[in-house]
C-alpha cells in the first residue's frame, strides 16, 4: 500500500456509489471495530502475510492473541497452532524469447513451476485456435498455442489439455482470454511460485502449461502474415479460428529454487453451553494468507490483502469478542487458515488431519470472496441447495431483507476456489458466500471494475474503496447466522452431492 491510483473518469463514475461511502468512517462500533482490527492485519507492517514468510507469522501471533483476549481455548497442536508443512518450487531467473523477439515472464507469459517441468526448453511452435481434437492434428513435439475460451461449446480447458497430449504436444500456451468478462485476465502476474502439502504426489509430468497474455501473441507470431488482435477478437467472440505452424521456435531457460516450508493455521475453540451437542463443533473460517510482496503494479510492489481476505479473519476476531463469557450450544471452532492463495492448503491439511482433542465437525461457514463495495441486496450462496445450511442462509437473509441466488456465473468455478471446498468434498456440510448483483447495475460495474484493478493486486489495501453500509450489513447476517446454526436443535446435513 504505497499510494492510490488515480481514477480514470469512467471509473469514478463506475465507482460512483462505493466512493460516497468511503468519504466516512464507519458509524457503528461494530464496524468500526471490526476495520481496526482488518487495519492491524493487512497494514504493510504485515507484509502482505505470503504463506510461510515473516509477515504471516507476525499476523498469525497477532490472531493468536486476539483468540486468547476473546477468551477461546487453543484447539491446534497443543498451542493455537497446527503446523502445515509444505514444498515450494520457485522461478528465480528465465530467458524467453521466440526468435530473436524477447519475453517477459509475469507480463508476456506466466506460468506454476512444477517439480517435473523441464528448465529448458526448445520447441516448435503451432497455433491451433481453440485446440479441439479435430483441430490438433499431429504436433509431436510442439507447443501448442490455444485461445483459453470459456464459451459454452468450445473446448474446456481439460479438453484442450487432452487433445493436444494426444497430438503428441509437449506443453501448451493458454491465451489468457480478454474477452472473459466475468473474471478478466490481470496481468502482470505477482510471481512463479508453487506450493504443495509435503505430502502431496511427486509430480512426474513434464508436460508444459503456460499463460499467455493476448496482448503478447504478436510478439509470438512476429513479422508473419497471421493478424494476432484480429485472432485475439474472433477468439474472444467464440468464431472460427484457423490452425497455422510459426516459422520461429520458442527458446526458455528457467532456474528454479526448492525449499521445505511450514506455515500454520490458527485455531481456536469457543466452547458449546449444550453438553448434548458437544459433538457438533462449527467451524467459523477465513484464510490469512495473502500475496505478500509481488511484480509492482503502478509502483506498489506490496500485495496488502485487505479485502482477500483480512478483513474476514477480522470478522472471525469479532465474533470471538461478540460471543466472550457466553457461547452457543455448540462448540465453535474458529480457523485462520494458510495456503488458500497456494491450492487451500492450510484448509486441505486440517480436514485430513483434524487436531485432537476434536468434537466432530457438524459444519462449516467460510468467508471470503466478499467485497462490501457496494450495497448489500443480493448474496450469491455456495452449495445452496447442497447441504440444510442453505435452508438457514435463506431464513437470515430474508429476515433481513437479503435475497439469495445459485451461483449464475459457474463458469468461474468460484465453489472449488475456496476454503469450504475440502470440507464439502470430505461430506461436511458448508457454505460461503458472494455479494450478488442484478446484470446491467452500478453494482455490477463496481463488481466488474473491482476484479480488474483489486482482485490479486496491491490496490487491495487499506485504501481502497468501501460501501461501510454493507459491510455492516453482511456483518450481521453472519453474526445471526451463526447464531442460528449453533444454536438450533437440528444439525446441519448434506442433502445432495457436490459435484
């Protein structure tokens, strides 16, 4: 957080609605409280909080404490900590180019190191469109340039993977598509790094996946007849593209770091008041972790988190305060959790490995994805019609004048982007939640606009823009819905399979 960007004129007008808002303070105690402590967590004194960096460990002491002040028990490894140990692998150096023509990683391209990926490459290139298996043809030894569609009737992204394994391609480069408006490609990316559990397979597979900017497919195709924004438009639109072979071959050296981190989930444990119902622990969680220091994006290298997902931990610490000395009656276990940025790893390890002493875990609620900049009218509900607990979201959000929608954008995949996801697929019943807006509103334009200059990028941060009103609003709905999960004779169920 270094300074703010300033405002084209139609993004302030986008931003019209949430900018009003921002020009106060909160006016409740509540939320007033509630962004202090979102202060303390992604203030840059934090760091960012990049799973298993200094400053994810300043911010997991720091959650910690405010558990034990909220007068929770700790409920990790003997302490409020369960350590999750994990395998980085990190690009540190690359040269690309095609031709004589250079690229850029994280601008031109991007890519997730793997343990098995080569560290050089040399190899033909072909462009084949959508990269349908009736378009592949034989490309042994290739890599394969594909339009990253997400329409309806076009390859998916397994598919493309797929067919061009069958044509004998040694890897792919996956044009990020522009024209995926619901989620818009951002460059530049903050860094090449993966991580896995250390537990996790090796991974064996050399196969090559790359991401590549559209803006830089004319780099790619060079001086050749081919019109690369005139491909990058009819692949946008979903219409035909052709398959054609580049006369320059694509050259790559990559030098890698391996290391062995730990980073650990923060878990504490709010005792239930009904013994009948000790068994039936809910877990409240959020993850801490966040991009920590990246690529610069108009100069601020720093990757605050504010929104993804401090500001959720915070609601966490609050409920903690909000129910010290009384409790509900069920146990609530509260889970900061690490490694959601790296695959939901910290959220991963805990369901496979659940501390002891642990009552059974009846149910999940997760908090992320939410953006309170914008009034709070509509909730988008993971796993709806999945489990009871959307029977309990539909009755709280009504009681407050909330609607509630199935996700209409499932294209992007948001359910299995989160931490709720390991809990639904080990059978635990699990919710989250998305601010929703009506198609065509300034809601929507604030949405949209968001996910181009905030989403994974350093402008998430203290200073950006935030409609107070519906952050207090979601506030509450959460407060009365764990209220009423918690406290209600019946426990929460699956009712459908995840899919």
């Amino acid at each position: 957080m270094k300074f703010r960007i300033a405002l084209t004129a139609t993004a302030a007008l986008l931003l019209g609605t949430a900018a009003d808002a921002r020009k106060d303070a909160p006016t409740d105690a509540d939320t007033r409280a509630w962004w202090a402590i979102t202060g303390e967590l992604s203030g840059d004194a934090m760091a960012g909080r990049d799973t298993g960096s200094p400053g994810y460990d300043r911010a997991a002491a720091l959650v910690a404490a405010k558990f034990a002040a909220a007068g929770l028990k700790p409920a990790g490894e003997g302490g409020w900590y369960q350590q999750v140990p994990m395998h980085e692998i990190a690009v540190r150096r690359s040269t690309i180019a095609v031709g004589n023509r250079p690229l850029r990683l994280l601008y031109d391209l991007a890519l997730s190191p793997s343990e098995a990926m080569p560290t050089t490459i040399d190899a033909g290139l072909v462009y084949r469109g959508y990269c349908g298996a009736d378009a592949i043809g034989d490309v042994r030894g290739k890599l394969v340039i594909c339009h990253g569609t997400h329409r309806d009737g076009l390859p998916s992204g397994a598919a493309r993977e797929a067919a061009v394994r069958k044509g004998g391609g040694v890897g792919m480069l996956t044009i990020a598509d522009p024209g995926f408006a619901v989620e818009p490609p951002r460059w530049p990316y903050a860094y090449s790094r993966s991580v896995t559990l250390a537990d996790a397979k090796l991974d064996t597979d050399p196969f090559v996946r790359m991401t590549l900017n559209a803006a830089s497919l004319a780099t790619l195709i060079g001086p050749a007849r081919r019109d690369a924004a005139a491909l990058i438009a009819k692949g946008s639109a979903g219409r035909p593209l052709p398959n054609f072979y580049l006369a320059d071959r694509f050259h790559a050296t990559f030098t890698l770091a391996r290391r062995r981190i730990q980073s650990a989930n923060v878990l504490g444990m709010l005792p239930g008041t009904d013994p009948a119902l000790a068994g039936q622990a809910i877990v409240l969680s959020a993850h801490l972790d966040g991009y920590g220091h990246g690529e610069p994006v108009n100069g601020d290298g720093l990757y605050n988190g504010t929104l993804d997902d401090a500001a959720y931990v915070a609601l966490l610490i609050r409920e903690a305060q909000r129910l010290q000395g009384r409790g509900l009656r069920r146990p609530i276990l509260f889970a900061a959790f690490t490694g959601e940025e790296k695959g939901l790893l910290g959220a991963r390890w805990f369901v496979a490995h659940p501390t002891s002493p642990k009552p059974r875990i009846a149910a999940d609620i997760n908090l992320d994805q939410l953006r309170p900049i914008f009034p709070l009218k509509l909730l988008t509900v993971h796993a709806l019609d999945t489990t009871t607990l959307g029977d309990d979201v539909r009755a709280v959000a009504e009681a407050r004048g909330i609607a509630v929608q199935r996700d209409p954008e499932p294209e992007r995949n948001l359910l299995r982007r989160a931490d709720h996801w390991p809990f639904l697929q080990a059978g635990i019943p699990a919710t989250a939640f998305v601010f929703g807006y009506k198609p065509g509103t300034k809601s929507e334009a604030i949405y949209r606009q968001w996910y181009k200059t905030g989403y994974h990028k350093p402008q998430d941060d203290l200073d950006q823009l935030i409609d107070w009103q519906a952050a207090a609003d979601f506030n509450g709905f959460f407060y009365a819905l764990v209220a009423r999960v918690a406290g209600q004779d019946a426990t929460p169920r699956m009712v459908a399979a995840v899919e």
